[in-house]
C-alpha cells in the first residue's frame, strides 16, 4: 500500500522536475459556501497553474491520503456534507479508518512533507483565538509550523485571532514570520495588523533562500510568508473590528467550541459583511497562490 495517492498531474510533475504548490482544503469544506468554494479551490489551481507551477491539492478520500485532486473529486468534495476537519491530532486514524477528510493548514503540511512538497498556499493560518487565556484554543497550525519543514504562503493570521498573542507564540516556536513587501504583518482581511512583523523580504528568491539555508542547517519546521492582500480588495481592520466583535460574541452565546470556531466565525463575517469577506478572502488566496508559485519556482531552480 502506497500511502500518498499522487494524482496523474502530479506523478507528471514530479517526474519532470516542475515545481508544485501544495494546497489545502479545509478551506474549501469548512471555509466557504457552495459554489464559491468549488469556483475558489477552481481558480486557485488554475492561478498556479498560470504561475508556472502544478496545483497538488491534498485531502483524505476514503481512506486514502490523496496529493492532487482530479476535478470530479474536486467537485464531490466541495458538495460532500460532514466531512472531517482534519489536523495532526485525527489525520492518521481517518486514514486508518477509510474515511474521508479534509486537510487544515497542519494537515496540509505533514501531506506536504510526505509527498516531498515544499511550498504551500492558503487563505490564513490558524493561531491563538481571542479568550485564549480562559479556552486554551491555539490552532494546532502553530506547533506544525515549529516541526514540518514546509514553507506556507498565507495572508498573515487570520483577524478573528489575537494576533499579538499568536505572533508570541510562533516566536517561542521558532517560526519566521515574514510579512512580503511591507514591514507590517497583514491581517487576512486587511493589510496591516497595526503590528511589525518580525522578518520582511521583498522576492521569492530571498524565501526561497531562507527556506534553503533552514534546511542546510538542520533546522527542523517552516516558513510563515504573510503575503498582504492586495489593496483593492482590502477591507479596513476599522471596518472589521466592530463585525469580528460581534462574531465572537455570537460563538460565545450559542456555545461554539473547538473545531467549530473558526468555521463559524467566517460564515457569520460573510453574512454580516453581506459577502463582502468571501470576495477578500477569494482575491487575498489567488495572490497567495501566485507567490507560492514563485516561491516554488525559485526553489527549483536553485536546488541542484
Ligand atoms: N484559510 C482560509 N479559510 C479557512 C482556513 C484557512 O482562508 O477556512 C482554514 C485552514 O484549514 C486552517 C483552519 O488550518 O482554517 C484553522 O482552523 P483552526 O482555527 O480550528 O485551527
Ligand atoms: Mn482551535
């Protein structure tokens, strides 16, 4: 038994060298509504695809742990209902127990890992929910990060979180945080957290680069690029703050918990934001898409 089901775009790549892009899709079960998010995890790859480099979105199908995803199993999973958020925690007995699941960020990277890929696109990072201090709710994205060398391309944190606390926690952890092109870290929705992100750097060569020389000096875990979203799209965090407040308020008043939280968060930003967070997240994943690519890209072109 092969444990990763590589798809025959995928088989294709590898063999020729092409640089991939590993993609997640939690955000497609859990994240987004039908049919935005078929036409989302759609136009993701295509944007891969245009950047030079082949999509490979990972996910668990019937047990099977699959690297790439052909466009049917892409449209089954975007419909599926009750199907699992996986992270490190549940990744291998849903494998175990020929169930299907979707990958998170974490998820996603031990895929990444395993099919030998080192660059990864998504939306936002999980981190330290706001009232961690009463919930203890810190995404397990966090410790994957300090533990699997994959770099991942994300629009910064996601805003529903306490991003002063989840920026302290990747440092403990030993995570580079890079904000692309600007000293500020993003906030998903919104360019600028109102924080410095620690590291900056300004092409996909130098990631690339860093990435490379983690690796030459053994040093385990990966990259956090928090790419911001394009100003067009941008919501300003002022804007937000008042709908992410109440959001939050809303989880606590029907008892939302663990796994349920972020899921929950979003779709009640979208309605309360009347669709307007879909259409940012949607543009802020494609411009994360493209810069994984090139990241990918530089990797290979460097890598003996
Ligand atoms: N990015 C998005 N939308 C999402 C996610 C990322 O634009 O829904 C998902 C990722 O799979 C991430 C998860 O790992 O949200 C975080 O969940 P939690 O906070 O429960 O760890
Ligand atoms: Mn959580």
């Amino acid at each position: 038994m092969t444990l990763v089901q590589f798809s025959p775009a995928v088989t294709e790549a590898k063999a020729n060298g092409t640089p991939i892009v590993a993609l997640e899709s939690t955000i497609i079960t859990h994240g987004m509504p039908y049919p935005q998010n078929l036409e989302t995890a759609r136009l993701v790859e295509q944007t891969v695809r245009e950047a030079g480099a082949v999509p490979a979105t990972m996910a668990v199908l019937d047990g099977q742990l699959c690297a790439g995803l052909t466009d049917e199993q892409l449209e089954n999973l975007a419909q599926a209902k009750n199907v699992a958020k996986l992270s490190r925690a549940d990744m291998a007995a849903c494998i175990a127990q020929g169930k299907t699941g979707a990958t998170t960020v974490a998820a996603t990277m031990i895929a990444a890992r395993l099919a030998g890929i080192e660059v990864f696109a998504t939306g936002g990072i999980g981190g330290v929910h706001k009232g961690a201090e009463d919930s203890f709710d810190i995404s397990a994205d966090l410790s994957e990060l300090a533990q699997t060398a994959v770099t991942v391309v994300a629009a910064g944190a996601k805003a529903i979180l306490d991003l002063p606390k989840t920026l302290e926690v990747l440092e403990t952890n030993g995570v580079p945080v890079i904000a692309y092109g600007q000293d500020a870290l993003p906030a998903f929705w919104s360019r600028d957290a109102g924080l410095r992100a620690p590291l900056r750097m300004d092409s996909a060569a130098q990631i690339a680069a860093a990435h490379q020389m983690r690796a030459a000096m053994g040093i385990p875990g990966g990259q956090l690029v928090a790419n911001p979203i394009p100003p067009e799209h941008e919501i300003p965090a002022d804007t937000l703050a008042p709908i992410i407040a109440q959001a939050t308020a809303d989880a606590a008043k029907h008892g939302i918990t663990g796994k349920g939280v972020t899921p929950y968060l979003l779709q009640r930003i979208f309605e309360l934001t009347e669709g307007r967070s879909l259409e940012a997240n949607i543009a802020l994943v494609l411009n994360n898409a493209r810069l994984a690519a090139a990241i990918a890209r530089e990797l290979r072109a460097t890598s003996g």
